[in-house]
C-alpha cells in the first residue's frame, strides 16, 4: 500500500478540513534529539556491568520502547534474560538519565517554531511518550516552558505502552475530540502502529531515529522532512 503524501490523495483533504484540531506528538526522536544522552547513559551502566557498548547510532534502533526495552536490547543475550542482572540495570540507568538526561538533549530545529504555529491556530497539543512519566514531564517543562500543552503522559504503571493505543485514547477523552480529529506525529513504527490502533493520522517525521521504510510499512499516512514542512499540509 501506498502512503505517501499526494495533494489530490484524500489524506491531503482530511488533513485540510479538520474541524476541531488536536495533535499528539511523540517526545523522543520526534520533538528532542535525544539519542546522544540515551547512548552515553546506557554505555556507563554497560561499562560499569563489564559488558560491551554500542556506537551511538546503534541506540537508534534501541529506544523507542520503554526504559525496560532499551537496557534489555542493549544488554548481551545471556545478561538480558537473567531477571537480577536486567532489573539492576534497569534501575542504574534509571539513576544514571537523571542525573545526565540534560547534557547535549535539544529540540530538533524547527520544532519550537512549529509548536508555537500550531498553537497559533488553536491546534490543541498534547505529547505521548514510552519514556518514564516523570523524565517526560520534567523534560517537556524544561525544553518547552512556553508551550500550552494540553496533557504530557508518559509510560505509568498499569497502562500499556504504545503502540497500545490506551494513552492516545484516553487523551482523545480528555480533550472530548473525536479520535478521527486528530493528527499524530511520531518518528518510529511503534508510533504509527499506535495512531492506527486509535484511529488517528499518522504522521511519520523523517528527521528522527527510524528510517522511511518502517514509517511507511507500519501505516505512516503523511511523511514529512522538517517540522515546518507540516504548515504547509495544513495551510488551506
């Protein structure tokens, strides 16, 4: 199937003729650049447990899923299934984000002009992350302070983690918009499995961790390079 963007598809007039807008975006790879920070935290608990480490562009292909999920695919495959060897790493690289989480993270270019446009058009945002809830709370308010985000939810005890759509529904709920109303950015297939599962629009972004292909095979209904790029499939 076919989802690339064309402006006589209908995608392109589902996008244009939303009547109430709301987006949900994805925090890693999508608003932040985070990678760096992730692969240095991850190789120092690696380090520390006398394992190997990885290049950093390796953890592109690690994050995505969960704290549990990174440290697991970074660990050898003796070590990921012993439970004692992963909790403990688990929780050193718990300790080890929170002190380092800040170092070279950034927004990529664009993004803040982008959210501060989509505000301006009374797009009402929200961002849904696997990453711990507190770290994606702290960091949105930290790299985002004048942002209106409407909810900031991370990964919380008893709620499945996307691609389980449970979080993206419960906010649709919160905002009493209709799923079909909204937009959904995100950089990876998990994401675009996760827009699906909610009956949202998938967006691929292109400038994060995964690469076109995956965005494409699991259901990306608009792909896009830049941030600012969006303006312009929402420009009527």
């Amino acid at each position: 199937m076919d989802f690339s963007f064309k402006p006589c598809h209908e995608n392109y007039k589902f996008v244009m003729k939303m009547k109430s807008r709301a987006a949900i975006l994805d925090l890693d790879g999508t608003l932040l650049d985070t990678l760096e920070d992730l692969a240095g935290c991850m190789n120092t608990v690696l380090e520390e447990g006398k394992f190997p480490v990885h290049p950093v562009l390796t953890y592109r292909q690690f994050v995505g899923d969960g704290l549990k999920n990174l440290v697991k695919r970074s660990l050898p495959s003796q070590a990921r299934h012993d439970a004692q060897i992963l909790h403990s790493c688990v929780e050193a690289m718990r300790r080890e984000y929170g002190r380092r989480w800040r170092e070279k993270t950034r927004p990529y270019a664009g993004i803040t002009e982008l959210l501060q446009a989509l505000a301006g058009k009374s797009v009402r945002l929200s961002v849904l992350s696997n990453k711990p809830h507190a770290f994606t709370c702290q960091m949105v308010r930290e790299f985002f302070p004048s942002i209106p985000f409407q909810m900031v939810l991370g990964e919380r005890p008893g709620v499945p983690r996307k691609p389980h759509p449970q979080g993206a529904l419960e906010i649709a709920r919160a905002l009493e918009t209709v799923p079909g109303q909204f937009l959904y950015l995100g950089d990876t297939g998990t994401d675009m499995k996760t827009a699906m599962a909610a009956g949202m629009f998938a967006v691929g972004v292109l400038w994060g961790f995964r690469d076109e292909s995956e965005l494409r095979s699991t259901g990306a209904r608009l792909l896009i390079r830049e941030p600012l790029e969006l303006l312009e499939h929402l420009r009527s």
